[in-house]
C-alpha cells in the first residue's frame, strides 16, 4: 500500500464537464421576470515578477496529447484542454470562485420568464481562415454538437435563432443558472473550413479529425498522433499583444518517472497536471517551481438503487463509512499532500459545511450497524477499480476485512472501466474519481437529478436529496453563488444519506522551471489560459 498511486484519469473525467451525451428533459421549472446580464470580460492577470518578456518556445511535457484536433463531437478529454491555444470558448471560470467570464461571447442573458438564453458575442474576431466569428458560426457549432447528441443539457433547448450578426438566443424549455457554465464551455471552429474540407459528410468529418480552425492565439504546425503537437504564434490574434510565447510544443510522456527526469535534465520547460506524489516530493527538493490546481474528488460509489444489492439498505453504506480510516488513507496515499473528506465536498470547495462530519472512522460502530442490517458475519462483495487505484482499493479491500466484509477487487482495463461507470453501470461497489468546480456546480454535472457523469442510475439518490438539488436550481437564483446556501443542504442530505463515501482530495499542480510563468492549473484543471504564458530569458 505505500506504493504511489497515478490518477491518469483525472482528465478524462475533468473533460466530462464539459461534452455528454443528452439524458431526458427535466420538468419546466417556475418562471421569474427579470433577465440577468453575465460578466462582460475575460481576465488578462498579469504575473507579479517583471515582464513579460516575448518569445521562446514553451517546451511542455503531458501524459496525453489531443488525438482529435477539431471535430468536437469525437472529442475525448485531453482533446478538448490541449487544443485550447487553438479553440477558445465561449466563456469559462474567470477566478477560483467560480466567477464566469467571457471569452468569444462578451455577455449573455438569462430570461426565466421567457424561457430563452441568449449570447450577446465579441465583435472583430476571425477565424485562422479569416472567416468571422458571428452568430451564424456559433449557431452552426452548437447544432453540431447537438445534432450528435454530445451537448450537455442540449434536451433543454428547443431552437436556435440569430438575432443579428452577433446575438444568437436559445430557446428553451427548461433554465437555470448551470446552464451558462455548461454551455459557456463550448469550443467553436470555423465552419467555413469545415464545410470547404470535403464533398461528403464522411470526409469533413475525417478532416477535422485531423485539423482545427480556432479562434485561438496557436495554429497547429504539426501533429504526431501519440507523440507530439507543436503551435505557432497566431499573429492576428484578436487580444492586442498576445500571446507572448513564439510556440508551444507538446509531447507526450505516459511515464511520469521519464517526464521527472526530463524535468531535472532542463530538457522540459514544464510538466502538465502532475498527481504522481512520489515525483512532486522528489522535485520539489530540486527547487523547481510549482503551480497549485484543485485535485480530484475520490470516493467509493454504491449500485444502492438495486433493491437486490447489499448497499441498498443506508445501515450497510453507513457501517462502510465508518470503516474506512480516511485520515489514515489519505496520509499514506498522499504523504500529506492528500486531504481526508467526511462529506461531498472539499474543505477548498464553496459548497463545503463547515464542521460537517457525519461518521468519523469507528470500526466498532460498523460492526454494530453490520449486525443490525442482518449481517453478523459480513459478506463478500466486490470493487471495481483500474491498475492505478489498487494501492488505494487493497487498504479499502484490509479496512472493510476488519468489520467482516470480504472485498474483491475488480481490476478492470480503462475500456471496461469507464464503459462500465459511464455506460452500462457496476454490480457492487466503483472506486472513481470526479472534479472540482471553483462554483460547486459539480454536484449537478456528477450527482445532481441529471448528472453529465454517471448517468448509469446505480446510485440512489432520496427525494429529500433530489428536492434540496432541484432547489438550488430555482429561477430565483442567478449564478452558483446566490444558491450556495440550498446547495449546503443538498451536500448535508447526501452525507444524512450515506450516498456516497468521500475519500480524500488528490493533489495536483504543473511543475515548471523557475523562469516559466502561467497559471496553469490554479483555477481548474481545464481552465489554461496560453496566450498569457511568457518565460524569462534563460
């Protein structure tokens, strides 16, 4: 167990934030009157050092390089956040409060009453083609995506209509204040370009593949499926004087081990998205330099709505979570950098109940619960996890062996793993990971009434927990913000419910040579703002 566990799916489930398939429409909630008006303008933070300078290759090392550059509906995690220097977005979080801000879209209104959302967009801004970024462009993108059933919420639009040249509007059938985050994330190409690349559907389709026609501050100069991309400073970019680098170039090292050495070597300039504990320890004692993101979410997951399941009754659920040492698991995991969670929410997180710890470990008080459930003796089950969870699954696996319940754990592939959790559902217990969202909105995109993530139904939610979600979503409420409050509730009756059992926070950060400056991932794991990147003369 004290071998170091690599969470390499964090960005594939980061990535789920932002396309899904499309479940059923949810019921049309009250309306209100009066429209709301978002934030107007994107962040341009400034680093505090001197500078900053222009030029310079970005040397950059990842786990994982974009295999689909511009067909959005094909397009896996590491796709959709390493082809940001080429494909910006609508809107994203603006702050680590969750703050959405405007990126091609300058503003949008959300009318309750009317049921419509529409996207007020930035003016003057072209394609790498030098086709215009305009409404039409963002109503022939977002059709795509819901045309392949990949748009998140997408059942809840009815029809796009522009307005003018840059005023597209939805209409609705249902709203709330998740949706402008969700739809905020949405990446544009060229639709010029596009439709230019073939004569059928089949070749477009294959074309974008291949290729990507973004609005971004990079073209892409050259791509190597599973080795590397390199981008080329875009010089018609639309912020003026950005960006600062001359090129960015990505290649993929799979083997943390390999990509620490390269660190240490000066042969990378910087280490994307880094959750190996072992080599943030090690590097750290190198003096290198180090950007903080917000982890993942890792916690056990119940097939509870099965009524023939042991964990449909709570006494069992709860009698795990008392178990279950997390303090102790997250030290030995983590070495410190892990943090213990005793409800659905991290400490760092805005939906976080202060004081909130509904089953601290108590073995003695898991027995007793077991023995009340009918199961003096425990019972055999079994928890299915991937190669690079079974450190944490063998001391789940000795934990719950010490109340009585003898646990297998289920190895599976990444294939069998995801289709399962995303797709078909598991029999027992699912060891998994989800994000972090600066707005708490995460609640809604992994355990909400219609969740983008697991959507499988294994998980059984209570109508008191369904209520106090669905109340955060009244039209009343704006932004994430102004349901915080509902939202704490939400997270209290699921810790009432024993849903689910939280395990700890991860740590992750990008690790970077000291004249390297971003901000990467600070904000979130799918939130890189390329055109600000600069390095210092070295």
């Amino acid at each position: 167990m004290k071998r170091i566990l690599f969470f390499t799916f964090a960005l594939i489930l980061a990535s789920m934030l932002i396309f899904s398939g499309c479940g059923e429409p949810e019921e049309t909630t009250a309306p209100t009157t009066a429209p709301t008006t978002a934030p107007t303008t994107a962040p341009t933070t400034q680093p505090t050092t001197a500078g900053p300078e222009y030029g310079g290759t970005l040397r950059c090392v990842a786990g994982a390089i974009p295999n689909v550059l511009g067909y959005a509906p094909e397009k896996a995690p590491s796709d959709n956040f390493y082809m940001l220097p080429v494909i910006e977005r609508l809107a994203e979080w603006g702050d680590e409060e969750g703050t959405m801000v405007g990126i091609l879209a300058e503003s949008w209104d959300i009318d309750s009453e009317a049921l419509t959302f529409t996207w007020h967009l930035r003016q003057g801004v072209t394609f790498h083609d030098g086709t215009p970024w305009n409404a039409e462009a963002c109503q022939w993108n977002f059709q795509m995506l819901l045309d392949a059933n990949r748009l998140t919420m997408g059942q809840f639009i009815d029809s796009l209509d522009v307005l003018d040249e840059y005023t597209l509007r939805m209409n609705l059938n249902k709203i709330d204040w998740v949706m402008s985050e969700q739809w905020g994330l949405m990446s544009p190409i060229s639709p010029t370009a596009y439709e230019n690349s073939g004569s059928t559907e089949e070749e477009r389709i294959a074309w974008a593949r291949e290729n990507a026609v973004g609005t971004g501050p990079y073209t892409v100069a050259e791509w190597q499926r599973d080795d590397h991309i390199n981008f080329v400073k875009n010089d018609n970019y639309w912020r003026p004087g950005l960006p600062y680098l001359d090129a960015i170039e990505i290649r993929r090292i799979p083997d943390p081990m390999v990509a620490a050495a390269m660190m240490e070597a000066g042969e990378a300039d910087i280490w994307f998205a880094v959750s190996s504990v072992q080599n943030i320890v090690d590097l750290q004692a190198k003096g290198l330099k180090f950007v903080w993101g917000p982890g993942m979410f890792l916690a056990i997951l119940f097939n509870s709505n099965d009524p023939e399941s042991y964990f449909a009754d709570k006494l069992v659920r709860e009698a795990i979570e008392y178990a279950i040492n997390r303090p102790e698991l997250a030290e030995m995991l983590g070495q410190g950098l892990y943090e213990p969670l005793h409800q659905m929410a991290s400490s760092t997180w805005p939906g976080y109940v202060e004081g909130y710890n509904p089953r601290p470990y108590d073995p003695d008080k898991a027995r007793e619960l077991l023995e009340q459930a009918g199961h003096p003796n425990g019972f055999k089950t079994t928890l299915l996890l991937m190669e690079t969870g079974i450190d944490a699954g063998s001391a789940i696996k000795a934990y719950l062996g010490e109340v009585g319940i003898e646990v297998e754990l289920d190895v599976a592939d990444i294939g069998r793993y995801f289709g399962s959790v995303f797709g078909t559902g598991w029999s027992d217990m699912v060891y998994s990971a989800s994000g972090i969202n600066p707005s708490a909105t995460d609640l809604y995109i992994h355990f909400g009434p219609n969740p983008v993530t697991y959507r499988t139904g294994n998980i059984y939610k209570t109508p008191e927990y369904l209520a106090k979600c669905e109340a955060a979503l009244a039209p009343q409420f704006k932004t994430a913000a102004e349901a915080m409050a509902k939202i704490k509730e939400a997270i209290r009756q699921a810790g009432e419910d024993a849903m689910i059992v939280p395990l700890f926070r991860t740590a992750e950060c990008s690790i970077m040579q000291t004249y390297v400056h971003t901000e990467y991932p600070k904000i979130h794991g799918i939130i890189w703002r390329p055109y600000n990147d600069w390095m210092e003369a070295h």
